[in-house]
C-alpha cells in the first residue's frame, strides 16, 4: 500500500489518475444507460466497430494470423490501452490548464458521439448515452481535479482556489486517492450492472430457444458411413455451431426479433420483395450440408466449418423478384452495415444457394446470424454469406462495391482448392514406426477426388479418401505413414472434381485467399 502511494505522489500521477476515473465514468455511464439503447451504440462497441471499418486488409490479416477468433479480445485490449493513456493525458491537461483540458473532454465527447450517430442502424437517439457519460465525466473530472488543486503540496492552481485553506498533504493525497478509487468501483459497478441489464431486457436469445423450425420439404441427401477420417483426432465432419468458426466485423452480435425481421428485395427486379420470418417458416425449405470457408484462412488454417443448413432457395426469391437484363450481381447487406457482392448466376444456378434460418437442427446462433443469413456453397463468405440480412440489392459490379471489395479484397471469391493436415500436429514429436496422418481438403461444387502425401523430397503418395456426402462438403483423408527417425517434412495437395491439381504457388489471403501446399515438420523418435 505504501510503495502504491509512492507511485501516486507526483502531481502529475495524481492528476493522471483523475483523468482514469472520468474515463471509466463516461464510458460505464453510457453502458448502463446503454441498456435502454441499440446495444451497438454504446461508446465502447461504436468506436471499435469504426475503427474495425478502417482496418487496412493487411491488418485485418495480421490480426487473425496473430490472434485468431480472438482479434476482437485484442481489439478491447489495445483500446482500454489507448483510452488509459489519453484519460492519462487529459486529466494532466486538466489539472494544469482546466479551459484546455475540458476542450479535450468535449473533443473525445464528440468522437464518441460520431462514431456512433455513423453506424448503420443507430438512430440519433441512440447518442443520448456517450453525451450524458461525457457530462458525467465532464463533472467528475472537475471535481478531482479542483481537489488537486487545494492540495497545498502542488500550489500548481488557479488562484480562485488558492484562497481557501490548504488541507495537510498526506492526508489529503490519502483522501484523493481513495476518491478516485471510489470512483473508479462505482463505474466498475455501474458498467456490470448495465451489462446485465442489457442482457435481461434482451430476450432474443430466449425467443430463439424455443423457436420451432418447420421439416424441409427436400431434406438432406443421408450422410453416407465413413465420412469421417480413420484418423483419430481429425476435426468432426460435422462442425457443431459452438464449434464453428466465427469471423465478422460486429462487436456485439446484432440481436433481431424474429417478428421484426424482414428483407427487402430490390434494384434491377420487374417486382420488389418483401419477406417476413413467418413467410419463411411457411415456405418450401431445404436442406443442404455445406462447408463455409473464410478468405482469410491461412493454408493450413482452420477457418472453415462443415453444417447441415436449412433455408429457403435463393433462385426461389430471385425468381419472384424477376431481375431485369444487366444485372449480374446481388448485394446482400446486413442489419449493421456489412455487405456482400455475390454473382447472380451463381444463385441461379442450381447449386443450394439459400437465405439460412436453421444450422444442424437448430435455429441459427445468435453469432451466425439468427434469424436469418445466406449461404452459397463454392464462395468464401465475405462475398457470399451475409449474416443478420436484411436486403438483397440486385445490381451490377461496375455499380457497387461490397464491404471488403472496398477495402482491397476481389470483389469475387470462388474457394481455392486446399487440403490441410491435422494430424499430427506442425512440429509434433511422434514415435518412429506406423504414424497415422490425416486431415480434411475442400473444393465445393467440384468435389475432391485425390489428396496426395509427400514425405521430405519423395514421391507423392495417394491418401486414402474418406466418403463424400456431396461436393459442396470438405472430405477428409487418412494416410499411413511407416516413420523412421529423424526430423521429416510432410505436405499435402488435392485433387479437385474438374481433374485439377491444388496450386503449389503461394498467395496470401488478400485479395482472394490463400494458395499453396501445406508442409508440416514432425520430428520422429
Ligand atoms: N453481417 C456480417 N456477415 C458476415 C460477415 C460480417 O462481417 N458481417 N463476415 C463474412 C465472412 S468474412 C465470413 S468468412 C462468414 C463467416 O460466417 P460464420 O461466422 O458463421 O462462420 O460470414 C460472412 N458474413
Ligand atoms: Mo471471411
């Protein structure tokens, strides 16, 4: 306790720390008044979500190689750091000149403020939580700050002040300390309570429980037996929502009301559509297993996962929309601003292209974009898998440009052929003899049909193929492989339906995904 005094008795430190506690009360003020809100006002989720939008692709890129699914933690992590430091900053601005520091309040007030009145589906009112947590902070600030100054022991002060008595340093410093750490709980407090206030009064999760999805009138084609790799510890054929990766822009997951739900369909169409959740629940549904790929799965990368969807054909609403000549692409945008370009041909084409409402049995998760989202076999999902939709532009590619197309990505993304070892590990250390190798590739709506193994510089040896359910699904292989000692390379590669050889030729994700063989080192024993 002593040496944490210490570290608080320069001036500077105690002002800085002011700064810190009217920070947290600006930003748990407009959290707990946040609960009455768009949850995606609140200052924390708009500024992220902003900066999220101003990502350069080689970030974006960084963040998931570095990070994962875990880019977003990250994120909160290096703006609390940010934030820590400006609050730092402002309130030593403050303390010595009060006109300037509370100039600074007002400015981030106002960056609060934009970023959240920009983001698509914030109403102005939704505004009204950052403004009266920066007046909150506004106050404390002044309040600590004026304290600081009566401080006899740092005379740094304007000299209204100067006239009243001078308290004794120790103890005054002792009593500011605690004020602010009184402060800085009560935010605490305050912030924890609008969380769960926020999550009572939300009752979309509960609405989504027990919600009943109609049977599909074309079910899946059966799974045949042996889908599964022979090799244990590859992933699940099937991916289990909890389990399924997660990659989207939104820091806090949209929360529809089923009921309010609906989707407009326009631009180049004979007949705008409108479709609500019931329309539907009533319609003819199918089901479809299909593996989603994202573009920024590095090779051996595991942002991929394989579930049975069941939704409405998208060449079923195309077709009462009626597009009109010249358009060759539809835009789908989310409700909070995402958007995807997706070639109209290929939501014509047969394949089981859908507007998703259940994900194996279930209705969709919240995270994957309950209630309702798309789903396009044989593209990544930035260009095709739109969650929490809620309109479908048709148009055309020379006239708009989706969410990553305008941030450097293709504005097309067919899948690569790839084909992944997961077993054993990079850099495993296994004992020589029978090693059991194996994995998953895709190349939806071709299908694979080979995947190869090379052992360090020798011939490449064909895997055994696990049952195909269709060709819009990854198949996974097994692989025997007799070690001996010594530290080996292993690479893999697919053959895709069309005949074609998975390229050896490395790319980086950006702009249309990555490319190249993977290659594992596992040291034998
Ligand atoms: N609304 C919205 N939908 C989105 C995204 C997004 O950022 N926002 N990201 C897309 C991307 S890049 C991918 S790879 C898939 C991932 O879907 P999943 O999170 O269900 O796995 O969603 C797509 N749909
Ligand atoms: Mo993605």
């Amino acid at each position: 306790m002593k040496k944490l005094m210490r570290l608080f008795r320069g001036p500077a430190a105690l002002a800085a720390l002011a700064g810190v506690a009217a920070a947290a009360v600006v930003l748990s003020v407009a959290e707990l008044l946040g609960a009455f809100f768009t949850a995606r006002a609140t200052p924390l989720i708009a500024l992220g979500s902003t900066f999220i939008d101003f990502t350069p692709p080689w970030l974006k890129d960084f963040a998931i190689a570095t990070f994962g699914t875990n880019d977003k933690a990250a994120l909160f992590a290096g703006m609390g750091l940010t934030i820590f430091v400006l609050a730092c900053v402002l309130g030593v601005v403050a303390h010595r000149r009060w006109a300037l520091g509370a100039t600074g309040v007002l400015f981030m007030g106002a960056v609060i403020v934009a970023g959240v009145v920009t983001r698509a589906g914030v109403r102005p009112l939704d505004a009204v939580p950052s403004l009266v947590g920066t007046v909150a902070g506004m106050v404390v600030l002044r309040l600590l700050v004026s304290r600081l100054w009566r401080l006899r022991a740092f005379p740094a002060s304007p000299a209204d002040v100067s006239a009243k008595a001078p308290e004794r340093p120790a103890a005054s410093r002792r009593a500011f300390v605690a004020a602010t750490g009184i402060t800085a709980a009560a935010a605490g407090i305050a912030a924890t309570g609008g969380r769960l206030l926020s999550a009572a009064r939300s009752n979309v999760a509960q609405a989504r429980e027990s919600l009943r999805l109609p049977a599909p009138v074309l079910p899946a084609a059966a799974v045949p037996a042996g889908v599964q790799s022979a090799t244990p510890g590859v992933t699940p054929w099937l991916t289990p929502g909890k389990d399924f990766y997660r990659i989207d822009t939104a820091l806090s997951v949209p929360e529809i009301k089923a009921e309010e739900w609906e989707l407009r369909v326009h631009g180049l169409v004979e007949e705008e559509v409108r479709l609500t959740f019931q329309d539907l629940l009533d319609a003819d549904l199918v089901e479809s297993h299909v593996t989603l790929t994202c573009v920024s799965n590095p090779v051996g990368g595991n942002l991929a996962g394989n579930a049975r969807w069941l939704g409405l054909p998208l060449r079923e609403v195309l077709k009462r929309a009626r597009p009109t000549a010249g358009a060759d692409m539809v835009l789908s945008t989310s409700i909070d601003g995402f958007s995807a370009s997706t070639p109209l041909e290929v939501l014509q084409d047969g394949r089981d292209a859908m507007l998703a409402i259940g994900m194996n049995g279930e209705p969709l998760p919240l995270e994957h974009g309950y209630p309702v989202r798309m789903v396009v076999p044989g593209l990544y999902g930035f260009v095709s898998a739109t969650k929490w939709v809620v309109d479908l532009e048709v148009t055309r590619f020379a006239d708009s440009k989706a969410y990553w197309t305008q941030r450097g990505w293709s504005e097309r993304g067919p899948i690569k052929t790839m084909a992944r070892v997961e077993v054993p590990k990079s850099f495993a250390v296994v004992p020589a003899g029978r090693v059991a190798v194996g994995g998953t590739a895709w190349a939806q709506t071709r299908g694979i049909t080979k995947v190869e193994v090379q052992i360090d510089d020798g011939d490449w040896a064909e895997a055994v193929l696990s049952a195909e359910a269709s060709v819009d699904t990854w198949r996974q292989w097994s692989f025997d492989w007799d070690a001996t000692p010594g530290s080996h390379y292993l690479k893999v590669r697919a053959t895709d339906g069309t005949g074609e050889v998975q390229t050896e030729k490395r790319a980086d994700p950006v702009p249309d995904g990555a490319s190249g063989w993977q290659s594992v080192m596992v040291t034998v024993e």
